[in-house]
C-alpha cells in the first residue's frame, strides 16, 4: 500500500511517499514567505524516485494543525485534487497528534503537552497520553490565555512547541521543574502523519474532519450591537 503524506502546519514543511510503514522517499523545507506551494515542483521528483505514478497511490494523508491556515488548506486542496480521478482516500491527522508521537518515540514520555502561539494573547494547547502506541488526546485542542499557563503545563510529562521561536520565553517562565521542556522548535513530520494514517486505519479510527483545525472565531464575525 502506498502513501502520499504532507504535513505544512509550520514553516518547515515535509512530504514523503510510503510504502506501508516504509518510507521510500521525503522531501523537507523550509517556507518563511507560506506560499505553500513548494510541493507542487517537488511532487513529479519525488514519483520518478519512487518508480510509482499518482495512480498507485492508495492513501492520502495530511497534517491538519493547528498552525498555519494557508499551508494546511493548500495541502487539503491538492490531496482532494489528486484523490478526486480515482476516488482514493484522504485522511486527516492533527498535527499536534503527530508531534506528540515523535515525541513519545523520541523521549519515552507516557505524555506529552504540544501548544504553539495562537496570537491574540493566547496560546493552543493539546494534552496526550500514551494508549496502543498512539498519543491519545486527553480533550478537545483549545486556547489558553498565557495568564492562566502554568497550571496547564503541570499536567503532562514532557512540553514541546513548533514555535519556540515565538513562545520559548513564555515557556521557561511557566513551566514546571519537573516537567521536561524541550527547549527547541519541534515540527510534526509527513513521515508521521502517513504512519498514523496507516495505524489509525488499521484500527478502523475514522479519520479527523477534513478541514483545518483552527481555534479563532474567523475575523470577519463581529458581534452585532443591540
């Protein structure tokens, strides 16, 4: 069985085609200007490497978020357009899911705290746990405001972020001394997100709602007055 994975929720992006749980090629990036079109010029390279055409790939998998809308709609797009000739399957994968299954893998943690900048004064924040060998989301992804952080950052094991960059100060000012703070951009993998793919569907767990995860009410809605 053969996967076309993208994950594009950071500015280190990554795609990769698999077979099975083997990956036969990868291509990563780095996009600061989030034009989120790199893969499209990397897309033919990578099926000549993999001696396969677009029609024999099975599976569809995507990164889903949180983290930039422009980047994971792009990637949705194409996987659907790809999907669309022979109807093949397109599944999604929260992107806070994969990073906290490489970080499991990685650090040996049973659970993981990953939360990224969300802006307007807040932070998103997901808790997973270790159960069958897949990060298991405790709740619902949701905001926190970065007043109130320190007492969620008490819950898990091990805390990582993809945006260090931005929030690792807020980070070190918060989080407990016996949680592991990974002092350092950590980025879910489409290596990941295609493994998860593969095992959920084994495990007959229907795949994420086909849309990015983000967290903001859009904008555009603005309360009416009375």
């Amino acid at each position: 069985m053969h996967i076309l994975s993208i994950e594009q929720s950071t500015s280190s992006c990554s795609i990769a085609i698999m077979q099975d749980y083997r990956v036969v090629v990868e291509n990563e990036w780095v996009d600061t200007q989030f034009r989120n079109q790199h893969f499209f010029t990397l897309l033919p390279g990578l099926f000549e490497k993999a001696c396969i055409v677009p029609s024999n790939i099975d599976i569809l998998a995507t990164g889903l978020g949180p983290g930039s809308f422009a980047g994971l709609r792009c990637a949705l797009s194409a996987l659907n357009g790809i999907a669309l000739p022979d109807k093949k399957l397109v599944y999604g994968v929260a992107s806070s899911e994969a990073l906290a299954s490489q970080v499991m893998k990685e650090t040996g943690s049973d659970s993981v705290i990953v939360l990224g900048d969300a802006r307007r004064g807040h932070i998103w924040f997901a808790c997973y746990d270790r159960k069958d060998d897949l990060a298991i989301i405790r709740d619902s992804i949701s905001l926190v405001a970065v007043d109130l952080l320190s007492r969620k950052l008490a819950m898990c094991e091990t805390i990582a972020t993809p945006d260090w960059d931005r929030i690792g100060a807020i980070l070190k000012q918060n989080a407990p001394t016996r949680c592991k703070l990974i002092e350092r951009k950590e980025v879910p993998r489409a290596r990941t997100v295609g493994e998860l793919a593969l095992r959920k569907i084994g495990m007959n767990i229907a795949s994420e709602r086909l849309t990015p995860i983000y967290l903001h009410p859009p904008v555009t809605l603005v309360q009416k007055l009375p």
